[in-house]
C-alpha cells in the first residue's frame, strides 16, 4: 500500500504519555512517529479553573454549546466562532447604516444578537466622501464605540464589549461635516459564556 495513501486515511491517533502520537514521513519516504504535546479539551458546563490561555473548552450549556478558548487579554472565556454582523449605505451623513438585507433602517432596527457575546473587532470602507467621519457603534441606541474614518478604511481589533443575548446593534453616521459614500461596516462578535 502507498504509505501517502495509508497516511490520508488515517483519521484517529493515540493518547500517549500526555501527548499525540503522530505518524508522519520523512523525506525518505519511511514512516516515523512524532509525540506532539496537548492540552486536554475539557468538556463540560464549567470552563477549566486552571488557564495558561491554551486550552479549550467544549461548553454544554444549553444556548452556549460551542468551542470556547481563553482569551487572555480580554480575561474571559470566547467562542472560537466570530460572527460578523454587516451594514452599510451609498450616501451617509446623520442617519444610521443599513442592516445587510433592509432597504431603509428605521429607530429601533439593527441586527438582534441572539445570545451573550463580545465585540472583539470592526472594520470599515468607504468609497468616497468625507474623511474623519464618526461611525458610531450602538447597543439598543446607546454608543458604546466610536470608529472615526481616518481616510476611507479603518479597522480595530482590540475591543472588548460585552452585550446580553437580544440587545439590538447598529451603526450610526455622526452628523458633522457632509456624507461618507458607500461606506461598508462590519462589526465581528465572540460569543461569551455567562
């Protein structure tokens, strides 16, 4: 048998003295066995009580099933899902942006989070317009993050913002000065267990 074939459909490995047994080939084509250190995957609804920040968890709460990874700056447990919630508009200035899918956001609209998480990052492009534009990021109509628009694009992804499961997200265009041209948002969340 071809030992690349052997090898592709090798789909399990074995626990042994703390770590993976690996096969691999070397460059002569024989077969060699490496031990790669790793961590244990917890499962369970409590997340490990001793972190080093490279563990994982597998987290059984009903609503907050999922792999979840100790992030270290933010000293809480996160989803190893990003969800990106997107808005947008072609001629902006002193209104909010479009949800991806609705035609004329009105007070009150915006994407629902479904469940606890944490804004981690956000990005932002705009074809034309006025640069230094406030874009202001709103949980349930309350600021919480102001992306000014040095140039046409910005980005930031050292956030640390908690919502609850059913708040209500938008982006805002700040009014002073004129528009910003069709301007993308985009707003990436972890989900958090609570």
């Amino acid at each position: 048998m071809n030992p690349f074939v052997w090898l592709q459909s090798l789909v399990t490995f074995r626990k042994s003295g703390g770590g993976l047994v690996v096969p691999e080939l070397d460059a002569s084509g024989r077969i060699r066995v490496t031990t790669v250190t790793a961590n244990p995957v917890v499962v369970g609804t409590t997340p490990p009580s001793v972190v080093d920040g490279s563990e994982l968890w597998v987290n059984t709460n009903a609503g907050y099933e999922g792999l979840y990874f100790r992030d270290q700056t933010r000293a809480k447990w996160l989803s190893t899902e990003a969800a990106r919630y997107g808005f947008g508009h072609d001629n902006a200035d002193n209104q909010l942006l479009r949800p991806d899918g609705v035609n004329t956001p009105q007070t009150g609209t915006g994407h629902r989070l479904p469940r606890d998480g944490t804004i981690v990052s956000y990005a932002a492009l705009a074809a034309g317009g006025q640069t230094g534009k406030n874009l202001l990021i709103r949980i349930n109509g309350s600021t919480v993050a102001t992306m000014t628009m040095s140039g046409l694009a910005l980005t930031n992804t050292s956030l640390n913002i908690n919502f609850s499961a059913n708040d209500r997200l938008d982006i805002f265009v700040d009014a002073p000065g004129t528009n910003v041209q069709d301007v993308v948002a985009d707003v990436f969340v972890r989900w958090r267990d609570s």
